[in-house]
C-alpha cells in the first residue's frame, strides 16, 4: 500500500452514500443503476472504502442466496486509486466473510479479473459471453411450441416461477426476481406447458442498456419465444449474458444483429461444480446477481 493508505478507511456502504458508489458505476463504465445497489444494500452487505475526506472510492457487494451460496460483485475503484491492492483485499474480506457463514463464494469474472481469482482459490465452472444489441430489428410474431403459451408474470404465478427458477438456479433467489419484476416493459415473462412453469424471463433497466436475464428454460425453442417476446417490447440497446453452450440460441440472437462484447468465466471458491442446472440455464442475472 501506498503511504496515505493509511488514512482510508472500511466500513458497510450506507444508503447516503450511493452518490459515491453511482459515481465508481459511471467511472468504470458499467450499467448498474440506484435500484441495483439497493438490492444489495436491502438483501446483502456492500464493503466500502474511504478517502480521509469520507468519499467512497472503493466497493465489494455479497449477495447471499438460500443458505448454500453467495455472489460476490460490484468490485470497483475509483482510477487515481487503482493498482494499490484495494480490490484484492475486499474481494478477500468477502471471501473470509462468506466462508465463514458456511457458504460458498460464487463469482463471474472478466479475463482480467479471472488470473487474480484464481491465485485466491477460485475455479472454473463454465463460461459465457455479453452480447449485445444496439437498435431493434424488425421481428417477426413469435410463435412457442406447440402446447405452450408465454404470458407475463403475474402474483398467481410468481410462487410457481421462483419455484421453478431455484430448482436451475440452486438456491431460491426469489427476494432478487421480485425487485426485478417490473422495471423492463414486456420482460417479466413465463412459459407455461399447461398449468407447468417451463421457462421464465425477467430483465432490468441501465445506464446504459436493458439487460434480460435470467433466462431458464426447459428447451431453446421455448428460451427463444420468451427472448422473441421481450425484444419485440424493447428498442434500443440490450444486453443478454449467454452461455457459451448455447451455440443455436447465440446463432439466432447474432441474426438478430447481437455481437459478442465480452468474455466472463463463472467461478467458485475451492470447487469447479457449479449449484445451476445448466442444462436448463441460457443466460444470467448479470455478473453482479448470477
């Protein structure tokens, strides 16, 4: 550490401070907004640092989910005080944190990040990639398989679909899927064969994107009359994180005129077996919620 490190300090982010943490979101470039912090101020615990005049200028989110698991995210700092060790020592201070509640720690990892997670006993589960869509495409009706209807989410319904979402997810998020409802305009969808759940879509406003996921199904074809759906409700930019697995569901999307932007690598401290379901998981929360 540097010689003024001494003056910064650690302690929880508060809700006064989201200014601060807003900023290192715009400062990075990322597409977190108010009502993603809030979701870890509300469910999880965010680690902060300060400068000596109280600005927060560094940050590490844990979002823990069901007993089991932990996500850790958000670890951002501020320019002029990178390269001074701050993110390793909060990214550990999550990691003593969520061990010691006897969970795991989970993480998505960019390339970069990925060579320092590695050498604190993070493994490899599986990889996908941000793709992204920049205007809409005109699109044609979507048509589910035979049997099934896409219809939005609604209270009758939700019990069914966090049912459904913790049997692939591993855990029960469903405290995360309700702050997610509501916030995309066509996005909060379900499939159901019947009266049975058997794919679900939610999506999220950014800063600078609509990010749609998670997306669970129990085949491409209903996973892509839920993506058809939504994005047929949403010009503009948006971003799906797609398992690098989904080869025919990535070919229709970059027919659609989405690119790969980047990389990220799913991780898990002292294990490569991931909770999910993969079989049935296409694309993520984001990085930040898994």
């Amino acid at each position: 550490m540097g010689p003024s490190d001494s003056n910064l300090e650690e302690g929880a982010l508060t809700r006064g401070e989201l200014a601060d943490a807003d900023a290192l979101v715009g400062e990075a470039g990322w597409n977190q907004v108010a009502a993603d912090w809030s979701i870890f101020l509300d469910l999880g615990t965010v680690h902060a640092v300060r400068n000596e005049a109280g600005r927060v200028i560094a940050t590490a989110a844990i979002l823990p989910y069901g007993g089991r698991f932990a996500w850790i995210s958000m670890v951002l700092v501020a320019p002029e005080y990178r390269r001074r060790g701050l993110a390793r020592r909060l990214l550990s201070r999550c990691v003593r944190d969520i061990a010691g509640a006897g969970l795991v720690p989970i993480l998505d990892a960019t390339p970069a990040g990925r060579s320092v997670y590695v050498g604190l006993g993070f493994e490899d589960a599986w990889s996908y990639h941000r793709l992204a869509r920049n205007s809409r495409k005109d699109m044609t009706e979507p048509v589910p398989p035979d049997g099934v209807r896409i219809v939005p989410i609604d209270d009758n319904v939700f019990g069914d679909v966090r049912r459904y979402d913790a049997a692939v997810f591993g855990a029960d998020r469903g405290t995360v899927l309700a702050r997610l409802r509501g916030r995309v305009p066509g996005a909060d969808l379900v499939a159901l064969r019947g009266d049975k759940v058997c794919g679900l879509l939610l999506g999220r406003d950014g800063r600078s994107a609509t990010q749609l996921g998670p997306l669970v199904a129990d085949e491409p074809a209903i996973a892509r009359s839920l993506l058809e759906c939504a994005l047929a409700a949403n010009a503009g930019t948006v971003y799906i994180d797609l398992l690098d697995a989904r080869a025919e569901t990535r070919a229709w999307l970059e027919s659609q005129g989405f690119a790969a932007q980047r990389p990220l690598t799913r991780m898990l401290h002292g294990r490569s077996s991931d909770f999910s379901d993969v079989a049935r998981t296409f694309a993520v929360a984001g990085p930040e919620l898994g």
